[in-house]
C-alpha cells in the first residue's frame, strides 16, 4: 500500500452552500468531527482543533487554512507542531471538494502529506491506518447532521 493519500467520496443531501458551511464553520464541525474548534474561515486562517475532553488530557490540534472558495472548496494544513508555520513536510493537507449533484452534494475529500514528514515506514503506515480510520468514523456523520443543516435554512 502506498500510504500517500486517504480518499473518500460522500454523497449529501444538501446544497453545496449548505456544505461547504458544514465542512468549514468551526461551530458545524464540532457537531460531525472534533469536539472543539476555534479558527477564521479565511485563507491563512490560524485555530486549532480539540479531540476528546480537553479538560482530561484531551489533544488539541493546529490547524491552518489553507483556501476557502464557497462553495466549492475547502482546505486545511493540520498536525504540524505549536510553534511551526504549516508547510508541506511538517503538516498534513486536507482538501474538500463540493460538486452540485442531483439535489444534493458530491464532497470529495483528500488527505495528503504522510509521506513527505521524513517518517520511516511503520510510522508512515500507522499515521496512515489512523487518519484513514478516523475519517471512516466522522465522515458518515456529515450527511445526516448536513441534510438537518440544510433543512433548517
């Protein structure tokens, strides 16, 4: 397995604006993916991201911007280190891709930069399985909590 890049392809019944709210306001995501987030929706935009109860040992995550082009596209840089500028090599890319489909939403998303961190292999792999099963848990969340979005505008 090449460990490169995660891929996954949703359908939801939602407008791509609808989406693309979802997939980038900080108060959406932490109703699908993190239990906190706190960043501005612009390119360049720093925040950062929180798993767990941030109160017990919780993780909180960087996370940069990196282009927000409603209502089409969103991408962040995450897991880079405090104090570290995100920059291919040290952070991961996540990318959103929103396509009109039917009456819904065809969302694309890409996670990339396992292997340009200068990790070994086991590393490379493990980083890998892990992102690879965390977007198998949250991205299945997206469409129901979506389609409740889209409901309520």
């Amino acid at each position: 397995m090449d460990y490169g890049t995660i891929e996954r392809e949703i359908h939801i019944d939602a407008s791509p604006e609808v989406v693309f709210d979802v997939v980038s306001s900080p108060e959406h995501l932490r109703e699908w993916w993190p239990d906190e987030a706190e960043f501005p929706v612009v390119p360049g935009g720093e925040g950062r991201i929180g798993f767990g109860d941030l109160s017990k040992g919780g993780t909180w995550m960087r996370f940069t911007v990196v282009d927000a082009a409603p209502p089409r596209l969103f991408s962040f840089r995450w897991t880079h280190q405090e104090g570290e500028t995100a920059a291919p090599g040290n952070s991961n890319l996540v990318v959103f891709e929103l396509e009109p489909s039917g009456t819904g939403t065809l969302l694309r998303m890409t996670e990339s930069g396992f292997r340009e961190r200068g990790w070994d292999e086991a590393k490379i792999a493990a980083e890998h399985a892990a992102h690879a099963t965390g977007w198998d848990y949250y991205l299945p969340r997206l469409p129901a909590y979506a389609a409740k979005v889209g409901a309520r505008a």
